[in-house]
C-alpha cells in the first residue's frame, strides 16, 4: 500500500510491503528502475585472425572441455540419469539454466539451433533418455537429456505441434576462427521498451502450468512489435530486464495486437515481483529514507492476540452491565450486539478490509457506540414505564425520542470518520473506515434489530406486565 503525506517542506511516500521480511530488499524493491528492452540480434563483424599460438591454446582448452563433457557423461551413466539436475547445477556454463538444473522447458525444433534439435527430436526419443556423445554446437559441447514431450496445436498454422521439454549441460568452448570486436554487442536496440508498456501481468502456460509474464503495449508499442516480429522472422528477439537478457525466443511470424509473453523458467514468485517492477516503474524523483518501521509475524499475532482479549473482555463487562442494569432490555441488547458483530465481520471479509491493530481498536470503539445507542433508548424506555404508559406505547416512544440522539451523535463521528479517511494515510485510514462501518452497522442494530427483539418479548403478556424486568 502507498500513501502520501504533505509537510510543510517536503511530500512524503508511505510505502507498506506484506511479506517482505528483508529491510534491504524492500528499500531496493522502492526505489528499483526496472529497464525493459526488447533486442534484436546484430549483423556479425568479421573477427579479428589468431596467431598460430593462440589458436594452439583454444583447441588445447576446448579439448579439456571435451574431455570433461565426456567424463560427465560417465557420471550420468553411472548414476542411471539421475544425478543430472545435481551434476547441470555444478558443472554447466549456462548461466540462464545451470540455477535450474539444467531446465531449458518445453521448446520447438525451430526454437534451437539445427546440431541440438536434431539431437533432442531425432535421437533420443524416449523420457529420460541422455545423450551418449556430447553434443557439438557454436556454443560448446552440450549433454543433453530428455524429460517429457506434448503436442500442441499452433493457433497461427493450426497444425499440431511437437515440443520437447528437456534439460542440458554446456561446457563451453573458445572460437578458433577469430575474435569479435572489444566493443561489439550482439544486439542492437529496436526503441521498443517500458515507456510502451502498458500493463504487465502474471499467466501460466496451459499446457505445464509454468509462471510467464504477459505484457500489453500501446499503440507506439504495438506498431513497434509489429514491425519488430514482421522484420525477423526465423530469428531470435531478445528481450532484456535491467541489462541481462532473460529471454530470446524465436520469431515465428508476424504478431500483431500489442502483446507478448516472457517466458524464462520464473517461479510464481519471481513472476509476481517482475510484474510489479513492471507495473510500478520508476519513481522519476530522488528517493531518501527518512525512517523505516518492520513488523514482524510474532509481533503481529501477540498484537492481534492481545486486542482480541481485550475486546473479549470490554464485551463480557458491557454484557455484564446491560444485564445487571437493564435486565431483558439488556439481554436482547447483547443478543443484538452478537448480531451486530456478524455483520460487521461478514462486511470486512466482503470489502475486503484487512483488520490490522488500528482496525480493530476503530471495531472496538464502534461496539461501544452501539451500546451507546442501546443506553439511550433504554432509559427512555424505562422513563415511559415509570410513567405508567403501556408496554406498546412506551418502546414506540422511547425508540422516537432516543431516534434524535442517535441520529446527530453518529452523524458527527461518520463526518470525522470521512474526514481521517480523506486525509489521513493507512493506519488512519484504516482506523476511520472500520469505525465508519461499524457506526452505520451499529444504527441498524439498535434501531432496527434491537426493536424487533424487543416488540416481540413484549407480546409476551407476563414479560411485558413485569416492569421490573425491563430495568422500571
């Protein structure tokens, strides 16, 4: 939740995180600038020549790294197959994958280059299968092992579509053909970004049930896209967070609409917070910390433990003296403050409201207002009875004489209740809407609900002639 707060010098951001436990992550979660880039890929320079002895020591290095891939492959038989997440973790030099086990997700032929898709969709057809040579691609050696396949239905050529989840272990090697340029990238901007983003959300593929991140541009954005995918089809788009590339899929057509999908094995919870990156952007102004305030899990439930006692025990004495003084009257009055309690409960659960320590001290008062209310119509009850009116007469009276009372008493705490809730930031705000629900609840109880509870005892004939019952 953010507020904001106005001092006489300087406007001041009120920033609540739930579930963040970390200070140092919530202060970079504020203040972070998440740069979204798309990227296309480059035209390649031509490589600078190696001296004879410097190509001497790249194919020396890549036969190490032959030689380790080869020796991997011997540990993965061993093992039956089942040491290659724990082996991809240690030993590959695939930065987007290594953190996963080696998971590359389901991918198409076309998504690979031609040396690993034909590996990956010809030889090794079956679940779990792994590679028994390594696997040489411009990249470096791979070992690869299959997990699991499906077949889908692609929507632009409405034919099926075979797509191979599988996992990898690089070991990569060093060109023997030259070296590019100090200061070549191998992709070059395309102007499409962030400033185009509109809105980003969480989805999950219908197929895995993996985390992705849908993304929907603007107009500016959409035409980009659309050029960008017409522009390069059969060819990778890389799309770049804050600088590292998280993925590069391959073009297959032409995508109008304004839409994307980031797909970069996320977890739900990774999905969420690039989401809210997104979505939140950059504040374009200098942030300083002025202070900073952690709530515990432990400190909320003692909290929240200790006002519920005390409302427990501020609603047995209310009980206690309703009862001693007002007798039925104060029966139904507590029946009706039970009542009253539900709905208020039901409404906070509807809306919803989060009940946090100011939340519920604003319930509490607003208990204490309808019983309040409850007061004064008893005692104009009781006043009525003395005077010798009859049971009927008197409750219509004492509900018309008390109704004026009420009526300005609540009026003016709603009025202060709008006013905290205007003005006020989040523990005022959240004070304020819970009073200025349980006030309204509160007039429906005593006016409405206590009313009909007590007209109906009333036609109970040894009740309603007993005045000493009802506190006369």
């Amino acid at each position: 939740m953010v507020q904001t707060a106005q001092t006489p010098n300087d406007l001041r951001i009120i920033v609540e995180l739930a579930g963040v436990f970390d200070v140092n992550d919530a202060i970079r979660q504020i203040g972070a600038t998440p740069l979204l880039e798309f990227k296309t890929q480059s035209p390649a320079p031509e490589r600078t020549p190696l001296s004879d002895t410097e190509k001497k020591q790249r194919e020396e290095y890549n036969a190490q790294q032959l030689k380790k891939a080869q020796d991997t492959i011997e540990k993965i038989i061993q093992a039956d197959g089942q040491n290659f997440a724990e082996l991809a973790t240690e030993l590959s030099e695939d930065p987007g994958s290594a953190s996963q086990g080696g998971d590359l997700g389901f991918m198409r032929r076309d998504m690979l280059v031609p040396e690993f898709g034909d590996v990956l969709f010809d030889q090794i057809r079956e679940d779990g299968q792994t590679t028994i040579d390594p696997v040489e691609t411009q990249f470096g050696y791979h070992i690869i092992q299959r997990i699991e396949s499906r077949t889908v239905t692609d929507e632009k050529i409405s034919e099926p579509v075979e797509e191979v989840r599988a996992r990898h272990i690089l070991f990569a090697t060093q060109s023997v053909e030259g070296d590019l340029p100090v200061n070549y990238d191998q992709w070059e901007s395309t102007q499409l970004g962030g400033k185009q983003l509109v809105k980003s959300e969480v989805l999950f593929d219908q197929y895995s049930g993996s985390a992705q991140v849908g993304l929907k541009f603007d107009d500016e954005g959409a035409a980009l896209f659309e050029d960008i995918t017409d522009k390069n089809i059969g060819n990778p788009v890389a799309i770049f967070l804050d600088g590292a590339i998280i993925s590069s899929p391959t073009v297959q057509s032409k995508i109008s609409g304004g839409e994307a999908v980031i797909t970069g094995n996320f977890s739900i919870n990774e999905a969420k917070e690039l989401v809210n990156r997104l979505n939140s952007g950059a504040l374009p102004v200098p942030i300083n910390l002025i202070s900073q305030q952690t709530v515990g899990p432990s400190l909320g439930v003692v909290s929240v433990q200790k006002s519920l006692i005390a409302g427990l025990v501020g609603f047995a004495l209310v009980a206690l003296f309703m009862l001693l003084f007002y007798r039925i009257s104060g029966l139904l009055a507590v029946l009706a403050l039970a009542f009253y309690a539900a709905i208020v409960f039901a409404l906070f659960k509807l809306i919803p409201v989060t009940l946090t320590l100011a939340g519920i001290a604003g319930f509490l008062l607003s208990i204490g207002m309808a019983v309040d209310a409850n007061v004064l119509i008893f005692e104009r009850l009781r006043e009525e009875l003395k005077a010798g009116n009859g049971f009927s007469h008197a409750v219509a009276t004492a509900f018309d004489r008390a109704w004026n009372s009420i009526r300005d008493s609540n009026m003016s705490t709603l009025l202060t209740c709008f006013i905290l809730a205007w003005f006020g930031t989040s523990v005022i705000k959240g004070f304020a809407i819970t009073l200025g629900i349980g006030v309204l609840v509160s007039m429906f109880s005593a006016i409405i609900i206590t009313r009909l509870w007590i007209e109906l005892a009333g036609r109970v004939s040894w009740l309603s002639n007993k005045k000493w019952l009802w506190g006369a």
